[in-house]
C-alpha cells in the first residue's frame, strides 16, 4: 500500500523543504527502513510559486553543467532557471543533489510530484 504525502511549499525555504522531502522519499521516518530498498511512498508538493526564495539567492545561485568536451561548461543562474522551467526544477535540483548517488536515485525521483 502506498503512503502518500502532501507537503505545503509556502514560506519554506528551498533546502529545508528539499531535506524534509528526502527523508520522506527515502523512507527513513519509516520502521522498516532498507537502504537498499525504495520506499513505497508518494510525495506531492503544493504551493511552490508562494516558496520563501530571496532575491540575492536568485541572481547569485548558479547552476553549472559540464559535457565533457573542451569548453563544455555551461552555467545557469536561479532566475534565468526559473523563468525557463520554474520553481519545480530547482526544487528537483535540490532533492536529487540530497539523495544518495547510486542506482536508486533516479527510480526513488519518479515518486516525486511536484504541482505548481
């Protein structure tokens, strides 16, 4: 049976909200907790756009991505991200950089939902 969880973004800022999701992804609040296992859980995120993000954040986060060729880097910042794909990539970003680097990772993401 799958457990699902509704999580407000209003007033939170991004990396609390991202830890809170991660432990509930990963199924650590849970008794039967497995590392090697993924959790039978569902979190749905509401009310991204209302989330507590300051303006300096905005203009001075940067998102990097290297292709592996010479010259390859490619650099993003918040605001230019958020107005490309909006407040659910970054929130995306933020939990898959909290989540164990391993094979679990991308299967554990597909129960991630996030609404706008």
């Amino acid at each position: 049976m799958t457990q699902e969880y509704k999580i407000s973004a209003k007033d939170k800022k991004i990396g609390r909200l991202a830890t809170e999701v991660v432990v509930l992804l990963m199924g650590k609040n849970d008794v039967n907790y497995a590392p090697n296992k993924v959790a039978d859980v569902k979190v749905v995120i509401n009310d991204i756009n209302d989330m507590d993000v300051p303006e300096k954040k905005l203009m001075s986060k940067i998102y990097d991505h290297y292709s592996g060729y010479p010259g390859g880097r490619k650099e993003i910042t918040m605001q230019k991200l958020v107005e490309k794909k909006g407040f659910g990539e970054v929130i995306k970003n933020a939990i898959y950089g909290m989540l164990p680097k391993n094979k679990l990772r991308d299967v554990v993401m597909k129960n991630l939902i996030i609404n706008e």
